[in-house]
C-alpha cells in the first residue's frame, strides 16, 4: 500500500443547512487539500455550504437541482468526476447517494465512501431500492461503536462495510491559550463572574433548547446571575416559528433577562471559551461534534444519555450525562458542576485527555487516508 501518491478526492454534500455536517465537509475539503491532495467539494448551488467554501476560497463543484433525482445533475456530477479524474468521493451523508451512485456508474476506478452522522434504531432500509443505492458504497463510516450496532441491523451492507471512525476537533485551532475568554462575554454584555451556560447548534426543537429553558427557574433559584447563552439560528424554511415558540417560553417562565440570543457565531473555538458551562441536551446525536470541541476547549460538559454522548463521555466520566426530554435532570446537573469547583475541575482534565487520546486531528486524517488507500488498492470485487 503505497502512501506517499496524491488522491484526487471529493466530499460531497448537498445539504442546505448549516451545521456540523457541512462543516466537516468544508473542513475536510481543506485540511485533505493542507496534505497535499487534490481536494474539490461538491455542494449544491445557493447553499450556505457553497457560500462559506466560496468565502474560503475552496475548491468546489456546485451542481444546481431541486430533486436528487436530477438527471441533469446528475450528468454534471458524471461529467465532474471524470474531468478530475476523482478516485476518492467521501459523501458526509448516505442520502446523497441517490445521486452519487447512478453519477458513478461504469467508473471503475472511483471509490465511494459515506460518513453516517444519523441514528436509524428502528427505520429498516433494506429493501432492493436501497440496496441498489448502496450497491457502489465501499464503506460506511459509522462515528461511534452504538451508531454501527444501529447501522449494520438497518442497511443493507454487509458488516466488513462498515468501520468506525470518529469525527475530528482540530486541537490546534480549540486550544484555550489561544483564544481570549473576555471577548464574547463583552460582546454578550457578562462581567468575568457572570456565569454562563451555553448551547451551540441548530435552533431546533430536538436539539433540547426548550428543555434548558425550562430547567431555567430551578437553576436562578440558587444562582441568579447565570445567564444561558443560545448560540445558533432556525435553518431557513425550517420550522421557523420554534425560535418564537423558545421566546415566549422564556417570557411565561420570566426569565427572559437571563437569556442571550447569540445567533449564529462561526468562531467556534472564541464562543466556546466565553462559557463556564457547555450543555448539548440533544434528543439523541450519533455523536456531536461541539461535544468534543467544548471539551478541548476545556469547557465542563453535559450532554444527553442517548446516541453517541455516552460513549464520548465514556459512560460519564468525562462529562455528566442526563436523561433527554427532561428539564429538571439538567437543573440538577448543573447545579452539581455550579456547586464544585473540583468536580468541574476533573471533568476540564479528564475531557481534554480524551480528545487528545481519541479524537485528534492527526490521527483520524491518518486512519481515514489508511482506509482511502487500503481501498483504492484492493482488487476488484
């Protein structure tokens, strides 16, 4: 297995919305390209992704469709993958396969690659439609050992196709050292002892926003000056009402004041080190990336019992779990971190530690490159 050849490479990602998903394309687009590989990003026109791969001056494909069933785009795709002579495509969901594989079709010398960052634990997909969509899948990679469980009973791929391979933080980009504390707390208008409990992601309501609000009251009762800090936006054309839905919320339970509304912050690693407190109270992730990233931030976190976080969290001693749907549990959590400065202390080291053991950078661009080579270079099967 040779490592030493370029690979002509694309991540694909034709979603419209905002959030770790289209990062990661747009990250691994570049940090692939940083490598010495020829690195393009497919995307579909008009998208926040094609804005922000523009905005960095990426290489980038945007194909133009309103159905993914486009022949029209779909040939463009073709005509793409030929002209560059791509060898890797790595999709940052399954979904776009229904465009990827009939695109694919005869080009032998492409190998397709798909991250899974979803969590199918009932919907069965095995039918000869999707077997046929998943016909030219070299492998799916799953980001956590429960999310393979999950996949491998659910698709209609044979286990040897599946292989586990965590997301990413870049650990020299979250480093705390590099980023000053002071600068969104002023913007937010929080003196350095002002406390405060921050979400990142998308506005939605299975990402747990309402649950914090309403763990609120229980929380003020003991430390008043808290402040929750709401980082993130509604996804256009996305049930746009639920932001309003929160406010009001907010409004009936009184503790409106309490509440910053940040709004979409790309800066991730400066938001991150303005907290004293990271919650990711998901209904179920599969795995999370702002979870890894506030820990390398050196950030206490909780984060829901379900999907992925518990085996970041490595069942809890990294970081302190709580049941999802539940308001008063993340009171209580909270509260116990609020209470100790020893434990928020353990927690910051033991949280670092894993991410640096775990989830580096280096190491997982290592595994994925072994896994990209490894592949080009099995016979035909």
């Amino acid at each position: 297995m040779c490592m030493s050849r370029s690979l002509n490479m694309v991540q694909v990602c034709f979603t419209e919305a905002w959030g770790g998903l289209e990062m990661s394309a747009r990250d691994y687009t570049r940090y692939f390209l940083e490598r010495g590989h020829q690195s393009f990003c497919l995307c579909k026109s008009g998208s926040k992704l094609h804005e922000m791969l523009k905005k960095d001056g990426l290489p980038l494909q945007a194909v133009d469709f309103f159905s993914r069933y486009s022949p029209l785009a779909i040939m463009k795709i073709r005509k793409f993958l030929q002209q560059k002579q791509i060898n890797i495509a790595h999709l940052h969901t399954p979904r776009d396969l229904w465009m990827i594989t009939p695109a694919s079709v005869g080009l032998s010398g492409l190998k397709i690659f798909a991250t899974s960052r979803m969590l199918f634990t009932r919907t069965q997909k095995l039918d000869p439609v999707h077997r046929l969509v998943y016909s030219k899948l070299d492998y799916l990679i799953n980001t956590t050992e429960v999310s393979q469980k999950h996949m491998q009973n659910n698709l209609p791929l044979s286990p040897d196709r599946h292989i586990v391979i965590p997301n990413p933080v870049d650990l020299a980009r979250f480093r705390p050292e590099l980023h000053d504390r002071k600068v969104y707390r002023k913007e937010w208008g929080a003196g350095d002892k002002t406390l405060l409990l921050g979400i990142v992601g998308r506005i939605d309501p299975t990402k747990g926003q309402k649950e914090t609000i309403t763990a609120l009251p229980a929380i003020l009762a003991r430390y008043p000056d808290l402040k929750l800090v709401i980082i993130g936006e509604i996804t256009v054309g996305h049930k746009e009402d639920f932001l309003q839905e929160l406010k009001d919320l907010a409004k009936n339970l009184r503790v409106e004041q309490n509440i910053i509304w940040a709004g979409f912050k790309s800066d991730v690693p400066a938001v991150l080190r303005a907290l004293d407190i990271f919650i990711m109270p998901s209904y179920q992730e599969s795995f999370g990336k702002v979870l890894i990233e506030a820990m390398a931030m050196g950030i206490p976190v909780i984060s829901t019992n379900k999907g992925g976080p518990p085996e970041i969290l490595s069942q809890g001693e990294c970081g302190l779990l709580v049941p999802p749907r539940e308001s008063a549990p993340v009171a209580e959590a909270v509260l116990k971190y609020l209470d100790s400065a020893s434990l928020r202390l353990a927690m910051i080291e033991k949280g670092r530690r894993k991410v640096e053991d775990c989830y580096s950078l280096t190491s997982v661009l290592e595994r994925l490159e072994k896994l990209y080579y490894k592949t080009l270079d099995q016979p035909p099967a």
